[in-house]
C-alpha cells in the first residue's frame, strides 16, 4: 500500500486524577508535530499519507497518553485505502469548508 491514506484515531484515556483533555492534547500534538496532513474534529483526528507512516504516528499517540499519566488507552481507529487511487481528506469533506 503505496498510496495515500485516511487514517481516523481516537484516544480515550482511562486516568483518574488526571486532565483527560490535557492528555488527547498531547496526543494530538504528537500528529501536529508528525508533519503529515491532518484535520482535528470533535471526536477523532484524520491523519493523511503513507500507511506505515501513520500507523507508526498512531503507536506514538498511544504512547504518549501513557506518558501523561494514563492507565489504559482505548484507541478506535478507522482506515480508508484504495486499491487503484490515494485518498485524500479534501475528496470528503471540501465541499464543506466555507
């Protein structure tokens, strides 16, 4: 798998005592500083670019939730690929940005 894909991660901490918001900030800072495309939404954030590279992104945003004071982490991940075309945020959701 070659082409560009959608990755969608969400992170949910299991942390008592701890700002679970501060936690998923750290996480979304690891795909902020990772440098691929990215979109953050309520729930989750869509990654873009080469599969192996994103799955490794997803591994670093798990860990870092550790590092910040989770327990455990619930991860839901959602992956779009296509055999013959990349796939690209824009093609979703450009009809909606105003």
């Amino acid at each position: 798998m070659n082409q560009s894909v959608n990755v969608a991660v969400q992170v949910i901490p299991v942390a008592p005592n701890h700002d679970l918001y501060e936690i998923v900030d750290q996480a979304i800072s690891v795909i902020i500083n990772s440098g691929v495309k990215y979109q953050v939404t309520p729930f989750e954030t869509v990654m873009e670019g080469d599969y192996n590279q994103l799955m490794e992104i997803v591994k670093q945003v798990q860990e870092v939730c550790y590092t910040a004071g989770a327990d455990k982490v619930i991860c839901f991940i959602k992956i779009e690929s296509s055999r013959d075309n990349v796939v690209l945020i824009e093609d979703k959701t450009g009809k909606y940005i105003s």
